[in-house]
C-alpha cells in the first residue's frame, strides 16, 4: 500500500518545475525555446550532480541502444540528461501526480516528450511486461519504499538478459538510532533505511546474479551542506518576496541530516546490480 506521506512530501517539496522555471526565467530572461541543457543547473534533484549521472550511467553501461525505467523519476532531471548526453530512450515511473505532469511539461519545453515518457505508478509493481528495459535507475529514491523485496523483485523482472539495477541511496551506519529515523521519516518521508549489507542481501534475494557496492559519502557530505545552503536562500527568498517563510522546516531538518552524516549515521552508497 502507498504511503500518503511521500505522495505528500513531494507535494509541498521546494523544487518543483514552476521553480525550476522561475531560474531558469531569472537566469536567462525568458522561458521559451529551451534546451534540456538549460535546465541541467537546476532540475537535479539528487545529490552529485551530472557528474554522479555520468557515474551511475558508465556503471550501468548505459548507451545510446539503451531503453531505461527511471524508478521514482521525480521531475525526470537525470533522465533528459541521459536521453541528450547519451541518446538513450528512458521511461520514467513516478508515483506522485503533480511530479508526473511537471516532468511532461518540463519534457515537452525541451523537446524530449518523445524520448523521455513518463508513466504514473508504484515501483513496488512495475506496469511493464517482463524482460522490457535494459537498465532500471534510481537516485536517493528507494529510501520512501519500505517493501524493499517487492521493489527489488520488480525491478528484476522487468529488466531483460545481462540487464542491469543501478541505483544510489542514503543507507545507515551502525550508530542511525531510531530516533534518527524517526526524525528522518517525518523530515523527508524516508520510510525504510537499510544498511549496505542489507541492500546486497536483498539484491541477490530479488534474483540478481552480482552487486558492486561504493561508499559515496565523502562525495555526498560537501553536497548535502551545499543542498542546506540552497535551502536557506530559498527560505530567504520567499520572506522578501512573500513575507512567509514555507522553508523553515525543510531548513531545520537538513541542519540536522548535515550532522548525522557529518557523525557517520547516515552515508551514501551506489549498488549496481547484474541480472
């Protein structure tokens, strides 16, 4: 069953595509005739960057023969990176409504709605036939789904021969309390965070033949305090355009997800999977 709270949290979420639009208006004086490009330095919304796109997709070994299931697709940055940078065609599934029309407007804008298409469902049960995509992809998504054996296992069965799962998310260290998580749960709809090894075991449960693993947290920390900075100016400007201040919480809750992974609580890993 879908949990309303991350339906919810992306809802209220401070990116979204009326903003990443309104940088792009004030960057570049207007909204019209755009290139995916122009959107890159605002429409990532996962931690690295298009450096850790390029990353994730040479571990995948995406191509331009590649079909690929973005899973929890969000506003589908990454995956019109991917369809411009390496001429792949990539389907994004993607749970809540508003991120779905958002992504197709944003797809449209820049000319991609024929090779990024966005589809509204539950990565849990994946509405494709078995053996579909060569790829499935996933960035700092898979911590909203705590049925992490029915994610896994869909995304082993829609992938077709020498396919494979690459994906990266936050994980737990061995001090994450449970107040921690709670504190995770209610700040940004984390659900279920698992520990690497926990991870692999439930990879190789789903059925999938290998898995590399990668600490990525040095490469996250410098990030996330960057994403906090973000945050706050967005907080700031809201209270000079608006008067309100609809990011306080966002801002508190990331001061305190910088220091657990500043402590080592929380970390990030990538695990690419084989079929």
């Amino acid at each position: 069953m879908v949990d309303p709270g991350v339906v919810a949290f992306y809802d209220r979420h401070p990116i979204s595509a009326a903003q990443i639009l309104d940088k792009v208006r004030a960057s570049r004086g207007s909204v019209g005739s755009l290139d995916a490009a122009d959107l890159f330095a605002h429409d990532q919304d996962h931690y690295g960057g298009l450096a850790a796109n390029d990353a994730l997709a040479a571990a995948a070994g995406v191509s331009a023969d590649s079909l690929v299931l973005d899973m929890c697709s969000g506003l589908c940055g990454p995956a019109r990176y991917n369809a411009t940078r390496l001429g792949c065609r990539v389907v994004g599934l993607e749970l809540n409504p508003g991120r779905c029309e958002g992504a197709r407007d944003l797809n449209r804008r820049t000319g991609l709605d024929g090779r990024v298409t966005v589809v509204r469902g539950d990565v849990t049960a994946a509405p494709f036939a078995d053996g579909r995509f060569d790829v499935v992809w996933s960035q700092e998504a898979f911590l909203h789904v705590p049925d992490k054996a029915a994610m896994l296992g869909s995304a082993r069965r829609v992938l077709g021969p020498r396919g494979r799962l690459a994906f990266t998310d936050w994980v737990a260290g061995p001090s994450l309390t449970s107040e921690d998580r709670a504190l995770m749960r209610e700040g940004i709809a984390a659900l279920s965070i698992v520990e690497p090894a926990d991870y692999v075991a439930a990879l190789r449960t789903a059925g999938f033949a290998a898995v590399e693993t990668t600490d990525v947290s040095t490469d996250w920390i410098p990030i996330l305090k960057a994403r906090l900075a973000m945050y706050r100016g967005l907080r700031e400007d809201a209270r000079r355009t608006t008067g309100a201040d609809p990011h306080a919480d966002y801002v508190r809750f990331y001061e305190r997800f910088v220091a657990l992974v500043d402590s080592g609580a929380l970390g990030g890993g990538r695990f690419v999977a084989s079929a």
